[in-house]
C-alpha cells in the first residue's frame, strides 16, 4: 500500500522526502497563483514572500508531480509535509491523470485558501515581482522559489502561463537591479 502527495510548488523541485515513483499528473478544475503569503519560508512574518496555492477553476487545469509514498515511511513523511505546509495549507484528497499513460491517481494535496489568515490575494505581476524580489526566509530567497518552479515546469514541457509571467518580471528586476 502507499500513499500519493501531489506537488505544484516548490515539492515539484524540492521534494525533500523518499518516494517511490514520481510521475508528471495533471489537476483538473484547480489552478495556480502566487496568492499565499509566505511568513515562514521564503519570507518573514515582517515581510511575507509569495508562494503559489490553488484556486478552483472548473476550466483550468494545473500541471505538477504527483510522488508515491510508501506506506511506512508516510508515517513520517506527512506530518513533516503538515509542518512544510503550516501557513495556511490544508489537505485535500484530489485525482490526478497521470502524464503519459493517463491513469488516474488518488492524492492528498495542500491547498491554502482564502480563509487562511496568510491569504495574499489577487495582485498585479508586477507587485508579485516587487514582493519577490524583495523576500527572504529561513528556506531561502523568494527568487529562488519563483525560479525554479518555472524551470521545472519547463523541464516537465508544461509551462505554467502566470509562473512564467511572474519569473519573467522577477527576471527582469534581478538584472535591473545588478546594473
């Protein structure tokens, strides 16, 4: 028996734990922003990076990672995912099509909404960008997280249209800022 986490965030790059298969899924009816604060990883409680959550959106979409999980070693893994997750994130059980072969998988996954007192809301790219650029926690800069989420979307050959929106102006300020 196991367990599926599905990832969207920084779990698609980082996972930090052991699993057994990771596999490419897709999330019908939910998608991506950069709406969740982010007091204690890639900002502070002063200065809150942002970090994606999910909306529901019967037509969108989103792409990630869905990681099996062994059974045994869930034990361990989901309470650390709960503290990764704590600002804010609540589990849900969704089902993901996986990538390739289309089969569907049942996961948990983290979604932080609107009544989550760490709730950023809507914004402009460029207030996005602006806040990036400027955040910094204990889990590193908020440009690395904006960064290589992007990356590994389009390592995945699934770029994320609001991602690359938003990594393209953090760009464009980090060169900006280095002349």
């Amino acid at each position: 028996m196991s367990v599926w986490v599905f990832g969207y965030g920084s779990l698609v790059w980082r996972p930090a734990f052991p699993f057994l298969e990771r596999v490419p899924a897709r999330l019908r009816g939910w998608q991506r922003r950069f709406w969740q604060h982010s007091p204690d990883h890639r900002g502070t409680p002063a200065l809150p990076g942002r970090v994606v959550t999910l909306l529901a959106r019967p037509e969108a979409d989103v792409i990630g990672v869905a990681f099996r999980i062994a059974t045994d070693v869930a034990e361990a893994v989901l309470p650390a995912l709960d503290h990764r997750e704590k600002a804010g994130y609540e589990r849900h059980m969704v089902v993901l099509n996986a990538l390739g072969d289309g089969r569907t998988i049942d996961a948990m996954v983290y979604v932080a909404g609107p009544q989550n007192g760490d709730y950023a809301g809507p914004a402009t790219i460029a207030e996005i960008a602006d806040r990036v650029v400027t955040a910094h926690g204990p889990s590193g800069a908020n440009t690395e997280y904006v960064l290589r989420l992007d990356e590994a979307l389009e390592a995945l050959g699934q770029p994320d249209d609001h991602v690359r929106a938003i990594a393209g102006a953090v760009r464009d300020r980090v060169a900006t800022s280095r002349q």
